[in-house]
C-alpha cells in the first residue's frame, strides 16, 4: 500500500524531509492524511503536541501546491488569539517552505497588514470565530473574491466551540463562507479530549455533503505522576507549590484571576520567579511572560485556563494545580502539557485548601484512568446567536429578505430546533421593538 507521505505532492514531500527532518509520518497523520486526501471532513484526535496540526495541515498544503489557489483557500480558526499567535510561526514555516503564504488576521492586527492582504490575499488565512465575522461584515473586504476558492477549513481545540455561543457563531460564519466558495467546504476539527467525536463530526458537517470519519489511532501508554495534597491555606499552599517549583519549568493553573494574583504574590516571597497569565492582564504583559517561560528554566507561570488550550510553552516540567478543574477534559490538557521529553512522566500536583477539593481531584484522576471524558452537549435552539447573527447579515449586505436569512440560518446545526413560526415571530417582535425595520417591499 502507498503510504500517504508518497501520496503529497513532490514539493511538499521534499520540503518535509529538507527543511523538517522528518523520515515518517506519526500514526495519526498518516490516518488523517488517509481521509483528508480521499476527502472526506474528519474530528483528528491526539494528545497534546501528538501531531495535530500537521495532520491536518500537511494533506492541505499538499492539495493546494498540486491545484494553485485563487485567493484563500485554507482557513486555521483557532478559538483565541493567544494559539493563533502561538501557530504563526509553524504555519509560517510549513506555508513558505512550499511557496504560499499565511496571513494571521485577530484584533491586534495593524490595518496597514490587513490592507495588504486584501489587496494580495495569503493562500492560508489564520483567525478567530468574531475576527471572522469583522471581515464579513466590513465593507472593505469583498467576500466573493477572498473565498471564492475556500477548499478547507481547521478548526484547532473545536471542544472548546462545539456546544457553545461561539461555535454557533462559527457555524453559521463558516455557512456564510460555504455560500460564496465554489467548493463543497472540507470541515477538519483537532481536539485532544472529546468524549463524544462522532456527535462533533456531525455538527461539524453543516451542509457539507462529503463523508466523514473520526481520528482516533490506538494510544501509546504513557507514565503518569500525580499528587493530590491538602493544605490549611492559600499562604502554605503557595509555600509548598514555591518549593516544588523551584529549579524547574512550570504552570500552575488556578480557578479565578483573584486567586493567580495571591498565589503569584505568595511565591514571589518565597524567592520563585513567577509571572502572572489571565485575560485582565495586558497583552504586553502575557507576550513578556509566555517570551520569557520559553527561555528561562526556574520560571513558573500562574495562571487561569488562559494557557490550557494547545499553547506550546516549550518544554514544561510540572502541572500545578489550585484546587480540582470543573472537567476532566481540563484536567488532561493541562497535565498534557508536560511528559513530552523522552523518558518524562507527564505529572500534575493538585494542592486543596477544601475537602471537597480533594474528593474532586480525585474524583477527576479515577474518570480520567478509566478513560472517560465529558461529551459535548450541541445545542439546536441558540437563540441568541440567531439574533445576532440575523443582524450581522442585515448589516453585511445592506438588508436581507426574511426568506433569504432563514433559509441560511435554519441549516446551521445550532438552530436546527427552532421552528420557522418562531423564527417569524421573533421577526415581528424585533420590528415592533425597532431591533429591525423594514426597507422596502
């Protein structure tokens, strides 16, 4: 059988092995590659820093280096700007060793880059679900020409979308794109923990009519090193993680912003070099932190779920943890960030001020060892992404027939329940309360 590396396109094939290194394809990418080539839309799962992004991105790449894009034609939606950032040199990398290009479009982007790329769009587009929508809505970028040739769209950490406000968003953006390209739009979505990938498969599908198949290849069993302590309060608590920390590499994840700014104050005293990392803190701030965790080797970073998602933060050594996580699914992507060196444990010390904290840490640590994880609850009646999105394409296009708006909105999954009479209804209510008007005809 060919293996899928010798069914990459020749250029792709020898920049792999030129520029990266690379001898093989892990398990997962050549699974992947098996069903993105044959085309199908695909969930890919993997651990932490299994190889995701190239699974996906690799049999990408290679199609468009075999049909030359017009335009986009590959879009990498991550669910905050922190990973896109955190991807833009990767993608930067794999896109120039080919001859494309990729763009990274989210909030901070100066304008004078975004006019460039309008004028002369990248071939991979890397961006946010709300960035997305700015450039639908914006009379500055003609939709029809940036996606006319759209082929493929990744979505990296979709649990973290799936079941959401802003998946539903993302779902019914991503058919707004689907309208415009000439192509039936592959969905790929990457994530590390899911509980129930076939549900996301399926919601992840829209209207697309292509085939699907989920990525899960059979796991490596790995070492684990795990923790679970009582202590009397935060201040010994901080004491303890401090002396842990000392002379290593490590992420201590709290369950609020108040507690990092405590727990960092605490280990500050006890002479450990700590930097703070959650939404309220600048962007300045958190580069300045994540740049000096990359070089550093006695550093810990504090910090909320701000650095849960699939962040890569170099070469970790210890997971710490204030108290217990909510889900399961959190608790294996953070503890995932360490055991990436060879022979390395990945490791997680929990440190609990309550009792209830305890039971709960362990409670997450015996649902983990049994290999179950939290499925995703998708919603069919979002009604407040309808609404929101139901304005967004008035103002995108200057108006929008009631037939026209529900013809779109009643195929994205997350509006799937709500009937036509309500959708009419609602209609009525927001022209009544001037949330609407009526234009003409």
């Amino acid at each position: 059988m060919v293996s899928v590396f010798a069914r990459f396109a020749p250029r792709l094939q020898q920049a792999i092995v030129s520029r990266l290194g690379w001898s093989s394809l892990r398990p997962v990418q050549e699974a992947a590659g098996e069903a993105l080539l044959a085309g199908d839309n695909a969930v890919i799962l993997a651990p932490t820093a299994g190889g995701k992004t190239e699974a996906a991105m690799f049999p990408a790449l290679s199609q468009l280096v075999e049909t030359a894009p017009d335009g986009v034609s590959v879009l990498y939606v991550a669910p905050i700007k922190a990973l896109l950032n955190n991807q833009a040199d990767r993608l930067g990398l794999y896109t120039e060793m080919i001859g494309l290009r990729r763009f990274v479009w989210h909030g901070d982007t100066p304008s004078h880059a975004r006019s460039q790329f309008l004028r002369e769009p990248a071939e991979l587009l890397m961006t946010t679900p709300e960035s997305l929508e700015v450039m639908l809505v914006s009379p500055r970028v003609d939709e029809n020409r940036l996606f006319a040739d759209l082929r493929i769209v990744v979505i990296d950490e979709v649990h973290a979308l799936a079941g959401t406000d802003r998946g539903a968003h993302l779902m019914s953006v991503l058919e707004r794109l689907a309208r415009v390209s000439k192509h039936d739009l592959q969905r790929v979505g990457l994530s590390a923990t899911v509980g129930n990938p076939e549900a996301i498969l399926s919601w992840l599908r829209g209207t697309s009519k292509r085939s699907g198949r989920v990525i899960d290849p059979p796991r490596q069993p790995g070492r684990r090193h795990i923790l679970v302590t009582h202590r009397q309060n935060l201040a010994q608590l901080s004491q303890d993680a401090a002396t842990i920390a000392r002379g290593h590499k490590s992420l201590f994840f709290c369950q609020s912003r108040s507690m990092t700014e405590a727990v960092a104050e605490y280990m500050k005293r006890a002479g450990t070099t700590v930097f703070v990392h959650h939404s309220a803190v600048s962007r300045e701030e958190r580069q300045l932190a994540e740049e000096r965790f990359h070089h550093g080797d006695d550093v810990c970073i504090v910090c909320t779920s701000t650095l849960e998602l699939g962040i890569d933060v170099g070469d970790l050594d210890r997971v710490l943890q204030a108290e217990a996580p909510d889900t399961v699914s959190s608790f294996l992507q953070r503890m995932g960030r360490t055991g990436r060196r060879t022979g390395q444990a990945a490791n997680t010390t929990f440190f609990c001020e309550t009792t209830d904290g305890v039971v709960q840490a362990i409670a997450l640590v015996e649902l983990a060892k049994a290999g179950w994880v939290e499925s995703v609850q998708v919603e069919d009646r979002c009604w407040p992404v309808l609404i929101h999105q139901l304005l967004a394409m008035s103002l995108a296009s200057d108006g929008i027939t009631a037939v026209t708006a529900w013809e779109h909105l009643s195929h994205v999954p997350d509006f799937r329940g709500i009937r036509q009479a309500e959708f009419e209804r609602l209609i009525s209510w927001m022209l009544r309360d001037d949330a609407l008007r009526i234009a003409g005809g």
